[in-house]
C-alpha cells in the first residue's frame, strides 16, 4: 500500500463509511443487468452493488433481494422508480429485508416516499439534477446524492457530469455524501471527482461485460465494439411529448423509437391518452426494447442502452478485476499528483 491508496482511501473515507464497503464504488442499478450475480460480485470485491429494481412487482424484488442476500453477506442497495405504481409496497419489502440503502430513481421523490424509506431506517440516495434540488433533497432528509452527467448509460439529464460536479460539488459535498457518476471510465476520473470533493462515484457502463453479468454475449459484444461517439441519446420528435433521453449504442432500434413516440403523441391527439400514461407508456417500451437486447440477445430492434464510457470497456473479466484496476489508476493518479514538483 502506497501513498496514493493511502491518499485515496482518505478521500473516500466518508463514502465508504456511509455505504459499509471498502471502496466507495456505487454499481450503478442498470435494469434487467443488476440482479443477484452482478450486485453480490460488486458487492464481494468492495465496491456497493445496487439491485435494479425497474418495473419489477413487488414479489419479484422480494426475490431478488432474498437471492442477493444469499449470494454476499455485504451491504448492497435497491434502486426503486419513484413512478412505479407498486412503490410504498416495494419500500416495504426492502424495509421487511432490512435493506441499507434505497436509491430513488426517476424524478424527484415525493415527500411520502421519502418518510416511508426513512421511517423503516434504510439510508437514502437521491440523485441531484442541478444544484437548487441538491439543496432541495438534502432539506427533504435524503441522505446522500448522485450527481449524474449525460455521458451516463441510459435516462440522461441535458448537463454534462463535469459541469455538474463543479456547480454541485463545492456546495454541498461538506454537508452530504455525494457520488459522482456519467462517463467514468477509468481510475484518473475517480481521483478528479473526489479531490473535487466527492466522497466516491457510480458506474453502470463498465460493469456490463463483468464476467459476473447476466447480460446476454451479443449485448457484451456490442459493448467491447462500442466507441465514445457510438452512444448516442435518443431524438425527441414531438414537443408536446417530453420524453427523457435514453443514451445507447446506435442500431435500428433508435428508428423504432421514433415512431412509437409518433404513435403516443398520435393517441395524445386524439385525446385516447393522458399525458402522464403517455409517458409511462414511453417507460414500458423502454423496459421491453432493453430486455430484448440484455436478455433475448437482439441487438439489432432491442436498446443498447450504454454510456460514452463503452470505448474504455477492452475484454470481459471479473469484477474484482475491474474494481481492482480501477483503484489502482486512480492510486496511480493521486501519488504522481503528489509527487508533482511545485
Ligand atoms: C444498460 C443500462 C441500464 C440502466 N438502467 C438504469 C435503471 O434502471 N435505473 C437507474 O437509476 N439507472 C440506470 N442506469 C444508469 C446507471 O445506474 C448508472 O448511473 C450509469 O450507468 C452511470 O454512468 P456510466 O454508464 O457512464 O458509468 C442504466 C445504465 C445502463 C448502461
């Protein structure tokens, strides 16, 4: 142990205390791909797995936690959809397995959401799409943030994980935990954000092809094909329908997109949908187009949903391999830093 993991123990000393694990490297809830193989294997090798929980019913999360549990006797989290319909029932069955750490995913948590996770004593992980809601989230009883840029794999918000890190960092990260995530690809990125005063980050991207994952190998074939400029966000085509950007891997699917979003807006025409069904719908086809690429192997119509960080995905190999290559660039990183002549 050298002084650079010595250096960047101390910088992720809080996020590794506030999740319980070795090192503060949050595996980002990727659906369909962060179930019990993925998340234990995460979790084993240091880092914090998270379960996806998407629009699993209530049964199937009880589950796979169940299973999860089975497979790593470390900490690990549940990303929950604030839009899911089975919400308060998916709280109560991470609080009946005595789950550590919610994340809410999807929008903003309501005030009910928020009180139901903290009642049941689960520490809880919001992510902060812009500064005032960091601050917002933090008044609310959240416990600790995500600050997500749109290099991320799959829903993005429009700003970049740099720009948000500089605009969120410097004034929250004294009060709170907060993890950096969005484009993080190697160890010298881990090292930036937490000198920038994170206390760990989130990666969902180069999990993917973790020996570990689930994910079908033609899903992992695209991912080690994939370069920075292949991840693309989806197009919103009509104004009146706001969707949410999905970054993926570009394929045929991007063109299918486009018109189920002509068809939505078509029935919002006609007034046969409401918006907020308009927009579930849009999820549903979201959940169905990744599972097809994920599970069923279809690359071609199904979502690759990946971040711009695919081009630093080289081979498939365990996670402990990955997390470990990771500590070491980002070791690497803050011992020549300290090393610097002034
Ligand atoms: C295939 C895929 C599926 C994802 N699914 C979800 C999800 O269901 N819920 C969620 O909160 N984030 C999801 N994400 C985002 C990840 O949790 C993570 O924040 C993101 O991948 C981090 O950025 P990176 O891909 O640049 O490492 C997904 C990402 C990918 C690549």
């Amino acid at each position: 142990m050298g002084r650079g993991h010595d250096k960047l123990k101390r910088l992720m000393a809080r996020g590794t205390e506030f999740l319980g694990c070795d090192y503060a490297i949050l595996g980002g809830a990727m659906s369909w791909i962060s179930e019990r193989n993925l998340v234990s294997a995460i979790s084993n090798a240091g880092g914090f797995g998270v379960i996806a929980c998407g629009a699993m019913p209530p049964e199937l999360l009880d589950k796979e936690i169940a299973a999860t549990k089975a497979m790593t006797d470390k900490p690990f989290g549940v990303n929950l959809i604030t839009m899911h319909p089975d919400l308060d029932d998916l709280i109560d069955i991470c609080a009946k397995h005595d789950v550590s750490h919610v994340v809410l995913a999807g929008g903003l948590p309501s005030g009910k959401a928020i009180d139901r996770i903290k009642q049941h004593g689960a520490k809880l992980i919001a992510f902060a799409p812009a500064l005032a809601l960091a601050k917002k989230l933090k008044r609310s009883g959240v416990d600790a943030l995500v600050v997500e840029g749109m290099e991320a794999g799959g829903h993005i918000g429009p700003v970049s994980t740099s720009v948000l890190a500089q605009e969120i960092l410097p004034h929250v990260a004294e009060e709170m935990p907060v993890f950096v995530a969005g484009g993080i690809g190697r160890g010298e990125a881990i090292a930036a954000y937490l000198e920038m005063g994170a206390v760990g980050v989130q990666l969902g991207t180069r999990f993917v092809c973790a020996t570990e994952c689930i994910a079908h190998e033609n899903f992992k074939k695209a991912f080690l094909r994939g370069n920075a400029r292949d991840a693309v966000p989806s197009v919103q085509i009509d104004p009146r329908l706001p969707v949410i950007p999905v970054r993926a891997l570009k394929n045929k699917e991007t063109e299918a997109f486009a018109a189920k979003q002509r068809e939505v807006a078509d029935l919002l025409d006609k007034g046969e949908l409401e918006m907020a069904e308009a927009q579930l719908q849009i999820e549903h086809y979201w959940a169905g187009a990744l599972k097809r690429a994920v599970i069923d192997g279809d690359v071609e119509s199904g979502s690759i949903m990946a971040g711009q960080s695919v081009g630093m995905v080289k081979r498939e190999e365990p996670v402990a391999d990955i997390i470990a290559e990771l500590v070491e660039e980002a070791a690497a990183a803050l011992t020549m830093r300290a090393e610097q002549p002034a």
